[in-house]
C-alpha cells in the first residue's frame, strides 16, 4: 500500500503579540490534517532567524498572514506577506477589525475577528475552502459536536428549484421594479445568495455546468465606434449576463487548472485560482486574467458540445448598443441608477456601492436585446488583441502575449469609460477586481 502524500505545510505569518489568539486557528487547521510552520521559539541555537524564515516560507504551501494592530505595523509579517503575494501563495485574514498596509488593501481578506475556534463557523469553512486550493487535506474531520456537516454557505445557485418561496418572489419583483434603488438592489442580490437564486443563467443547470442564458443577436448592419461607422455581422448568441461565481467554481472544481488541455494553444497556463473579493455565487466572477477566461471557454465548450468563446470586440459592442449606435445600452445619455458605476465622483448620480453586485439586478439598463451589465460592474475581456481590433473570431490571436481589449466599465469607473465604445487595453496575464467575463458563440446547437 502506498503511503499517503507528504503535504507541504501552512505558514502562518503573525505578531508575537497575537500568540494566544493564533493557538485555537493552528489546532483547528492540524484537525484538518495539514502541517502548520508557526512557532519560531523552535529556532535552535546558532541558527540564523531570517535564514530559517526564508526556507520556511520557501518550503510552505500556501502563507496566512494574520493582520491586527500589531501585526500590520511588523515589518517582519510585511515582508513576509510581500513575498508570499509575489509567491502568488497569500491568504490573508482578520484577526480584529484594522487596516493592512498599503498594498493589501484591496486584497480580499477573510474576517476572522470574531471567531471562537468553532470549526462549523462560516468564516472559517471560507478559509479552509481558501487555504485547500493550495494543498490537500490529508483527512475531513467531522465538526464538534458529531452530526451532518455544516452547512457553510451556499456554493451555487439552484437554478432547479421548481417554486420559489415568497421571499423570493417578492425579491425578484423589486429587482424588476424600475424604481428600486442601487443600495437596495445591491442587498437584495446578497440575500439572494443566502436563498438560492432561481433565475436562469445565473448558476448551474442539473448535470452541474454553467446554465448559460443566450440571447440572440441578429444577424444585420449595425453602427460601430465612437465614428460610428456601417458594419455587419452575422447571426451570434451573447450570454445575458457575465460568468459567475457559481459557474467559474464549476470549471475549477471539473479540474480546469489541473488539466493541461484547456490551456493547450494559449500563451500561458495559470497554476490555481485566486479568490474574489467578493465570493456571494450570484455576482460575476472577477480577479481572472485572459487566459483563464480562454481556458473556461474551452472547456464549457467540450462539455456542452458546441463552441463557447469569448466575443471579439465587434460582436459585444453590437450586443451592448444595438444598431442605431446608442452611447450605452438604454440610449445616448446616462441614466443615473442604470449601471453600477461610481456615479459620485463625476456628479452624474448619487451612488457609489464601491464592488460588483450579482448579476442582472439593473434590467432597466439592458441592451435592446436584452444583454445586461454591458454598462458598469465589471470590464469584460474580448477574444481579439488590442491592436487588431478588427479581427474575425476564427482568425483570432490566441496563443500570444499581447495586450488585449478590455469592453464596458466597472464598478470603480465613472459613467463616461462605461461607454459602448470605450475601448481599453490590458496585459491578459492581470488578474484584477474589476475584469470578468462574458460568454458567445455562433449557435448553442451541439455538434
């Protein structure tokens, strides 16, 4: 019989000051079966501290890095946290409610706070889910107490549930309801969440893969650029919202960064995943780089039996505006609580929600055929390089390193770059919280 795998241990990077509090975090990840390097009084005589720090962090799978009040001020937890980002192996958490140095700040960290060492606590199922993308656990534990495992929050929206409760109900009519607020929106896309959310597209079909909800476009001339200049384009299908978090958890979990052939033909292959900021299963999925949004695109397309791809700049700018070359989606000028930008700072409204939102809580910002999300929320990455925007999908540049379009705005952006004909180039190996995704093809007919 074999023996089972060494696993690399867990680093964890925190202040002396914080030892008491670190103790039941260590205990509750050894119960998980994964080695932890922590305890530095260990450090023999004649040894060389930062030395031995080197090769440890070296050595380690993946470095929790513990911010509090004192910690945020150790350069010793900063520099340590420094190499474990560039070691793209960084798991952040909140030991008390502080602001990490500078460059973490928008790095998304789990609030542990308030955690008691309760092994069935959301928080920590979270960083055990994050911690477990790194390296294995060796054994499941079952939780404190005996029983069924908690339950740690909702994964995936259950598109299959054949009633929906009143709550729901009533949800999904406020959302339809013009005259609901961003801020309320905004909640209710998270409770959503927390119930299951039933609209199609959103989460995932039956046999667990992405439940993509197309709309078609036309085939027919349309009006191009800030010029507005006569193109065609035959008939396409554009998925009406972005990919989610619940449909990118299915490609990770269907192995997607483990198997070599959804990468085969791209310029580079990403080893793990990182975590959005922002996990809820209904909100589009952020933090992924060009080549991931590639990949996913392979492999939804083996598994559904036709082609799925990004679209090239011409099919989504037609998706976004129509024929009659529109400045966004619903017309020529803004329409303060359309889209979630930042409205504040250039006077055009007064909402700034400062992240994304799930999906398809703004219909009265659709595109006339009825792509939501194509104006704010997050810039989504097209098939063609920058420089050829003109390029036919079937021609398209994949196995390149050069700089690729970005379409639509975010959250982060005022209403004027979430123009349809806003073009911006970016570095396709960049993850960041404002860049996601959205799904085309030709015909969702299997092969």
């Amino acid at each position: 019989m074999e023996s089972p795998p060494v696993s690399r241990p867990i680093f964890i990077s925190y202040a002396v000051e914080d030892r008491e509090r670190i103790v039941p975090l260590v205990r509750a990840l050894e119960e998980e079966g994964w080695k932890v390097w922590w305890d530095r009084s260990g450090i023999r005589s004649g040894q060389r501290f930062g030395a031995v720090i080197e090769q440890a962090l070296d050595d380690a799978a993946c470095v929790v890095v513990a911010w509090s009040a004192d910690s945020r001020h150790s350069k010793w937890v900063e520099a340590e946290a420094h190499t474990a980002d560039e070691d793209d192996k960084l798991v952040p958490i909140f030991l008390e409610p502080v602001r990490p140095p500078l460059f973490f700040r928008r790095v998304h960290t789990e609030d542990l706070s308030n955690w008691s060492g309760d092994r069935a606590a959301p928080a920590y199922g979270r960083l055990v889910e994050a911690i477990a993308q790194f390296v294995p656990r060796l054994k499941k534990p079952k939780p404190e107490g005996g029983g069924a495992t908690p339950d740690r929050g909702p994964e995936a929206s259950d598109v299959g549930t054949p009633a929906l409760s009143a709550e729901q109900k009533t949800l999904l009519d406020r959302i339809a309801d013009r005259g609901t607020p961003p801020e309320e929106r905004f909640e209710i896309g998270d409770r959503l969440a927390r119930l299951g959310d039933p609209r199609p597209g959103v989460g995932l079909t039956s046999e667990g893969l992405p439940d993509v909800d197309w709309v078609q476009i036309p085939a027919g001339p349309y009006l191009y650029g800030k010029d507005t200049q006569k193109r065609e384009l035959p008939t396409f299908h554009m998925a009406r919202y972005p990919v989610t978090n619940a449909q990118y958890r299915a490609f990770i979990e269907d192995g997607g960064y483990a198997q070599g052939r959804w990468w085969d033909g791209l310029g580079k292959r990403i080893k793990r995943p990182m975590d959005p900021p922002w996990g809820e299963p209904n909100r589009s999925r952020d933090t992924v780089s060009w080549y991931e949004a590639a990949a996913f695109c392979g492999w939804l397309s083996a598994r559904l039996g036709y082609e799925v791809r990004l679209p090239s700049e011409y099919e989504w700018e037609k998706a976004a505006r129509g024929t009659d070359g529109r400045v966004y989606p619903w017309g020529d000028a803004y329409q303060a609580g359309h889209a979630n930008v930042d409205e504040k700072s250039s006077k055009a409204g007064p909402t700034y929600l400062g992240q994304t939102v799930a999906v398809g809580l703004y219909p009265q910002g659709a595109s006339p055929y009825g792509a939501q999300e194509m104006a704010g929320n997050l810039w989504e990455w097209c098939l063609n390089e920058y420089e050829n925007e003109y390029e036919h999908p079937d021609r398209a540049e994949t196995s390149g390193q050069g700089l690729r379009a970005l379409r639509g705005g975010s959250w982060g952006g005022n209403p004027e770059v979430a123009r349809v004909f806003v073009r911006l180039r970016y570095v396709p190996v960049y993850r960041r919280d404002f860049v996601g995704f959205r799904l085309c093809c030709s015909s969702p007919m299997p092969r």
